[in-house]
C-alpha cells in the first residue's frame, strides 16, 4: 500500500495577532488575517498536517482551529500537531517567524513528554482556552473562567490547598501552559526549569514578604512577578505566622520549617509547584501510566489520605 504523501503547513502567531505560515525551508509568509479569519481559509484542506509550538501567542490560534475541526472536520487538515516553544530559548527568536518555522525541526527528536509534537485534544483546549479567556476578560475571573479551571487537569492539586486562589491559580496556569514545556531532556524529571521560569529564588520571597514587588525596589530580571503569583495562587493573603495542624495544610508547615521566612516561603512555594507540575503531568498521561503517587510526595501519611479523598470527591462531583 503507497503511504500518503504528508503536506504539512507550519503555523506562528505574532505579538499583534497576524499568523504566519510556511514549511521551515524558505522565509515565513504574513497572511494579514488573525486566528479566526485564518482557519477559514479554503486553502488548508489542501495540507494534511499543521504543525504550531506552544507559545501564550498561540493561544487563539489553538482555540479557532479546534473549534474549526468541530464545526467543519473537512476544512482543516486532520493532524494538528503542538510542540514545545523552549526550541526558541531567547526572545528575538521567538519573534522572528523565519526562525520559529525553522527551529519547529528541532523538536522532530523530543517524545510528546519531554515538548515533542502531540496532536492537539480537549486537554490542549483548556490549557489554551483559560489563557484565552483570561486575555478576554482582562485577567479577571469570570465564571467561563472558573468554569474551565475546574476542568484543568492541575485543578486537584490547586483546589487541594484549602488557602488557594482560584482567580490567581487560573493565572499562574496559564502562564505556564503546559508542564511539558518545561522538560530537560536530559533529565526529564527535574524540575529546576519550572522554577527558574517562575523565579523561585530566596531573593524574591524575602522582597515578596516585605512588600517590594512594585516598589522598583527588588531586582530587575529575576521574575518577581511570576513568583508573586505562585505565591498568591496557594497562600491568599493569610497570615504567615498562622500555626495550621490539618494534613491539607502542608504548604503552611513548609513555611514554619524553615530557618528564615523568606526560606520557608521558597521551600512552600517549590512545594506548591511540584505538586501542581506532577498532578499535571499525571492527569494528561497516556491512559495506563501513573506519574503521581500521593505517598510518595507527601512527608506524612494522613496527608496523602486526605489527598486521595480530597481527588474521591472531586471525581464524585462534591466539590
């Protein structure tokens, strides 16, 4: 049997909207249309793959061409493939059409659970569609807003925090995107890139605690406002001196353990990360394999028990 002759169109979002197309082997052409108008273009039935990384650009993009496959399967090239935007590891790269089309080939070497190419799926519509509808709605937490971080597959380990914020939860969601993204090849189970990106540093908790976020005080280039909102997605203004003794409330005994508020703040705040990273990545794993085992992560027992319940009543629809 001849096998199909793949015509694939690799697609890139700009700052302003304007999506770009091409193959990667000659300069990216502008088609002057944003996402919606883009993905009705009689055009792309011609080609049997589209092909886009996964940049808070491409957002819409992820969006109309979804809902485009919903309404009209036949007008849009059945594989649409996302892979990871860390191929492009500096900004003028990842504003620069020509190089994003081009660096796409990289990613050819990746499996899906270290940023390589997946199809696209209902998991990649709520990653992309909370970031959309947060730019939508200005960064406010509307109910479409709550209702689709509901749905996010990190949503057990955030809702499990009993001090969580929902409204900055859904924002530090979608900022990340997707855990994959954030993978080292070469050792595909750390996680130091995650918390470089969100800035985990002493230096940032010691200012975040003193108030100097937006006081032009704390260092410039060290991401102070990614870790402020790790920061609020779990604490939500509480008092930090407040002594807390139910399981659900590791995250607050992480703070006290440590020799300084500002370590303690870093040691909670990593805590928070891996464990919303780690239900992440479990709950959009390939059916049969597990990647989270509560035992494993918490230190005591009776709080992996009442995870595990907490995740029963979530599945039950109780909360």
């Amino acid at each position: 049997m001849a096998r199909t002759k793949i015509r694939e169109l690799k697609l890139f979002a700009d700052t302003n909207g304007v999506i770009w197309f091409g193959d990667g082997t000659k300069k990216a052409s502008a088609s002057n249309l944003r996402s919606r108008e883009f993905v009705h273009q009689e055009w792309l039935r011609d080609f049997t793959r589209i092909r886009l990384l996964g940049f808070p650009e491409s957002a819409s993009l992820v969006c109309e061409l979804l809902s485009r496959r919903a309404s009209a399967p036949d007008r849009v090239p059945g594989s649409i493939q996302i892979g990871t935007p860390a191929v492009c590891p500096n900004l003028a790269s990842r504003e620069n059409p020509d190089i994003v089309l081009r660096q796409m080939a990289v990613i050819q070497t990746l499996p899906p659970s270290l940023g390589g190419w997946h199809e696209i799926t209902m998991q990649d519509a709520i990653h992309y569609g909370l970031r959309q509808e947060l730019v939508t709605a200005e960064d406010e937490c509307t109910d479409t807003v709550s209702k689709i971080l509901r749905m996010h597959p990190a949503w057990p380990a955030v809702s499990f925090v009993p001090t969580h914020s929902a409204a900055d939860a859904a924002r530090l969601l979608s900022l990340l995107l997707d855990p994959r993204w954030y993978a080292d090849p070469k050792h595909p189970d750390r996680i130091a890139r995650m918390y470089s990106y969100l800035g985990l540093l002493e230096k940032n908790m010691d200012d975040i605690s003193s108030g100097r976020v937006d006081s032009g005080e704390a260092k410039k280039g060290m991401h102070i406002g990614r870790a402020n909102s790790v920061f609020k997605a779990w604490a939500c203004g509480t008092d930090l001196s407040a002594t807390a003794s139910s399981p659900e409330s590791f995250l607050w005994r992480a703070v006290q353990s440590g020799k300084t508020s500002s370590k303690g703040m870093l040691k909670a705040c990593k805590m928070f990360v891996s464990l919303v990273r780690n239900v992440w990545l479990d709950n959009i794993a390939l059916p049969g394999r597990t990647l989270f085992v509560p035992e494993y992560f918490f230190r005591l027992p009776e709080e992996a028990e009442a995870y595990r319940y907490h995740v029963k009543r979530i599945k039950a629809g109780r909360t």
